[in-house]
C-alpha cells in the first residue's frame, strides 16, 4: 500500500509568449501584487500588460535596495497555504532569486500571463 501525500500551497507561474516561464512557490507578495491589479484568479491564466511587469520588476528592484519599502511595494499577502507573512531573510531571498529570471522574460515583442493554482 503506498501513501500519496501531497503538499498544498501557492504555486505560481509568469510567462511570457515566447514560452518562457518563471515558477514561483508561495511567493505572497507577488501574489499580492497581481490581486491589486485584478490580474489574479485561481487557475485562470490572466494576461498581463507589459508595464506591469515593469512596475513588478521596479518595485522588486526597489525593494531589495530599502526593505523599508517592502510593506507599502509588495506587502506579504495572507491567504489560503500563501507560506510566510514575515519580512525575514525569505521574503527577500525570494525577490533576490525571482528578479532576473523576471527580467530574463522581458522580450520585445512579447505577451506576458500570470497564473496561480492554491
């Protein structure tokens, strides 16, 4: 008999036309961010106009630079299995590690889509 154990949470992915794609697991705050703009809907793959992915990557940019900001740039986001809400060493490490493969995926001519699954 085996045990199927799964583990629930937010995952995400932003991708682009082109078929790239960055995977993101319980990063609220960009969660956040897209509900804010009405660009987030469970398993719905929403597009998302290119200036606001300029303005994630702006605010991103800014927040590592002063973490003071993190509250009013990318607020940590409560929600079902969203992970942490803290402003700790992961929050930050997340933005670190997500900021160039975000900015890998601006492309010319290129649409961009976000979609969550929580």
């Amino acid at each position: 008999m085996k045990l199927n154990i799964q583990l629930f949470g937010l995952d995400q992915y932003i991708s682009n036309s082109d078929g790239e794609e960055v995977y993101l697991r319980k990063a609220n705050q960009i969660q956040g961010f897209f509900e804010e703009r009405g660009l987030a809907e469970n398993c719905k793959q929403i597009h998302v106009p290119k200036k606001v992915m300029l303005e994630l990557i702006s605010n991103i940019k800014a927040v590592l630079s002063q973490h003071d900001l993190a509250d009013e740039l990318l607020p940590a986001t409560p929600g079902f299995f969203y992970g942490s809400y803290e402003y700790d060493d992961w929050y930050f490490e997340q933005l670190e590690e997500v900021l160039p493969e975000l900015e890998a995926l601006i492309k010319p001519n290129a649409k961009y889509y976000y979609y969550c699954w929580y």
